[in-house]
C-alpha cells in the first residue's frame, strides 16, 4: 500500500474517533447537568410550614421599614399559610385570606378579604389594609434552605422581595391531620392531684357535641384536663368553648400525655 494512502487512512481513522468521543462528551454533558427543583416537592414544603414576614427590601436590596410587622394585640408573628390553594393571613387585627395558583415558580394571590372586626389601632388597620393590597402584587416564590430551617422568597413586580421563615405546621410535626374536639373549659381552674407536682390548677373541662348543622346535640362530664391547650391562655372567670385538634405524639414521653391539643379557633366565649 503506497505510504500516501496509508497515512490517509490512520488520520481519518483519528479523526472519527476524535469526533465520536466529542458526541459522547457532549451527550454526557447533557445528561448529568444540575439537578432541576422538584416542583411538587416544593409546593408541598410550601403548604407544610407557615411562613413569617421577618425582611422585605426593594429592587436596589435597601430595607422597607414600612413593611416591618407591627406589634399585634397578642403577640402572635404576621404568619402566611399556604394549603389547598388557599393563602391565610394571621397576626394582624382581622384574618385574611385569598386564593393563589403555582406555575414553576410563578406565584398568582387573588384579591385578599378579611373578617370585618373593628380594632382600637388605627396604625395597624391601615398596615393590614396595605398588606392587603399588597399581595396580589406578588409574583414569584422560591423556597431555600438556611442553617435554621427554610426561607420563603417572594418576589413582586416592581423589583421589591419579601422573606419568610418556615415553621412547620402541626400536621407536619405530628406527622397526620388531626382530630377535631370542641371543648368546654369552665371559667375557673379545679384542684386535681400528681404525684410529682403539688396542689396542681387543672382546666375544668367537658366536651361538647355538634350536628353537622352546627347545633349543639350534647355535652360530656366536667373533668380535670390534666394537659394544656397549645395557643390558648386561660383568663380566670372567663368560660369558652374551643375547637381544637387533638395529634396523638408518636413517642409518647414518659411524663406526658399521649394526646397534644391545639388551639383552631374560640367559638365561644363569656365572662362570669
């Protein structure tokens, strides 16, 4: 074979094995890129923490000290809530709530309505009344993660971001939905015994029934409550009737009980 065509033939040969090994690394290239965010498992974080206003800056990244959470009647942090399409609003003077919708990591909040109770602070009426407004505007969302758990980013139209600290819900906690009690707690504590903790105050308590209708059909026995109520502070002469939640813990402590209750909402309340 003339020396020509040989050395013809070994280039071309070194040239198509240079250009297969380029498709492969291209190809592998492709492949193995960074991960994407599992959409769903993000939506699901999102409706398994709730999420307090702690910073809000605009486009230029300086602080919006009016966005700053006031101080409400009882402490509670400005809280969002995410579930089932439905945004809430807690720890202002009136509840708020408004729907949203999830496309990647665009974020849509309909218009926000309230409850329509009166409060004494006018600075905080018109806070709510802005943060209202201000919802809707939002427009993008991206959970990440911090040495102290997840943050909520969301982003609005003009530049500005808000961020939120996660706190897991109850059912993420005590890992189930709950079940629902109304119970009667009676205007003053009852002497009740323990065998560690001397001359204890225990809720005077009885649980009360409902229809469907939301009539009352009966009530249960007064009893020491040896637990306490999670969100609920008892007034003396002051008798409620509670919705709570009651999560079973799974372990159960030694000193504990096997059930936790959880405040949902007061439905009833009269001073004696």
């Amino acid at each position: 074979m003339p020396l020509n065509t040989l050395l013809s033939r070994l280039l071309l040969a070194a040239t198509v094995s240079v250009l297969s090994a380029c498709a492969m690394n291209t190809n592998t290239t492709s492949t193995t890129g960074a991960p994407t965010t599992d959409t769903n498992t993000t939506a699901s974080t999102l409706s398994a923490y709730h999420w307090d206003l702690t910073a809000a800056r605009d486009a230029n990244g300086a602080a919006q000290t009016e966005w700053a959470p006031p101080k409400t009647r009882d402490g509670a942090p400005l809280r969002l809530s995410f579930k089932d399409q439905r945004l809430s609003v807690s720890g202002l003077c009136n509840r708020l709530g408004a729907g949203y919708s999830l496309d990647a990591n665009k974020i849509k909040i309909s218009g926000a309505a309230g409850t329509m109770m009166a409060c004494n602070d006018s600075a905080l009426m018109q806070y709510e009344h802005a943060f209202g407004q201000r919802l809707p505007q939002a427009s993008t969302w991206q959970i990440t993660q911090s040495p102290t758990g997840p943050l909520l980013t969301l982003g609005f139209a003009d530049g500005a971001q808000w961020t939120l600290t996660g706190t897991p819900t109850d059912e993420t906690r005590y890992g189930g939905t709950g079940e629902i009690q109304f119970l009667e707690i009676a205007s003053q504590r009852m002497r009740c015994s323990h065998p560690v903790i001397p001359n204890m105050q225990c809720l005077r308590v009885r649980e009360v029934q409902y229809d469907a209708n939301g009539i009352q059909t009966g009530r249960g026995e007064w009893q020491a409550f040896y637990s306490e109520i999670e969100g609920y502070t008892h007034q003396p002469g002051v008798r409620n009737v509670l919705r709570v939640k009651r999560y079973e813990r799974n372990p159960v402590p030694a000193d504990a009980s096997r059930y936790v209750y959880v405040l949902d909402m007061v439905v009833q309340s009269a001073q004696e």
